[in-house]
C-alpha cells in the first residue's frame, strides 16, 4: 500500500511540476537574445543621464509597442541625434541593428534609426 501512495503522490508532483518547468524553458528562450541576431522594432525612446552596463555611450533605451525595453547603443552621430529627438519630443522611432553581450547585459548596437510618421 505504501508503494502504491509514493507513486501517486509522485506522479502528483510531476504532473503539477511539468507545466511550470516547461513555461520556464520557454521564457528563457524567448528572453535571451543571441548575440549577433538581427533586431527591428519601433518604440519610444528613453534617454538616461549615465552610461548603462558599463558601455560608454550606451544611454537609451528603446520602449516597444509590447512593452519591452531595450537598450540601445548608436553607433553613428546621426543615430545619437534622432535619438536625442525623439526622446525630447517622445516620437515613435524603427530601431534596426544587431544584438551584444556583455557581461552585465544585452543591447542593441544600430545599423539604422528613422523617425516613423
């Protein structure tokens, strides 16, 4: 009888286990960018007044349409300045570029910045 309950309250516990371990699996891959992946998205800009993760020059932060933010490292003067822009004048900008690491975090280096009308 004992050998019996064990596996019950085991098969219990896998079966209320299996759920959560899977929705882990996968908000760990959904969350984690790979370093060297394209990136597009538009969004309001943030601006901080100090250097993130400890990169210089490495100050806004892109606010997606989904809620997200991401960080954002621009990688010409023109895209420094449509940043600052838009982060005054809280316009919506397409951010386009390439996923970095480092040891502190992820972020977007851009390849391109627009204003979207």
């Amino acid at each position: 009888m004992k050998i019996v309950f064990s596996g019950l309250a085991a098969f219990a516990l896998l079966t209320l286990a299996g759920p959560t371990i899977q929705a882990a699996e996968k908000s760990s891959d959904t969350k984690t960018p790979k370093a060297g992946e394209s990136f597009s998205k538009n969004g309001t800009v943030i601006k901080n007044n100090v250097d993130i993760c400890i990169v210089t020059g490495l100050r806004w932060a892109l606010h997606s349409e989904n809620g997200e933010d991401v960080k954002v490292y621009p990688k010409t003067k023109h895209a420094t300045d449509v940043l600052d822009r838009a982060a005054k004048n809280e316009s919506t900008v397409r951010v386009t570029g390439t996923w970095k690491q480092t040891a502190e975090c992820h972020y977007v280096e851009t390849s391109k910045v627009t204003v979207v009308k």
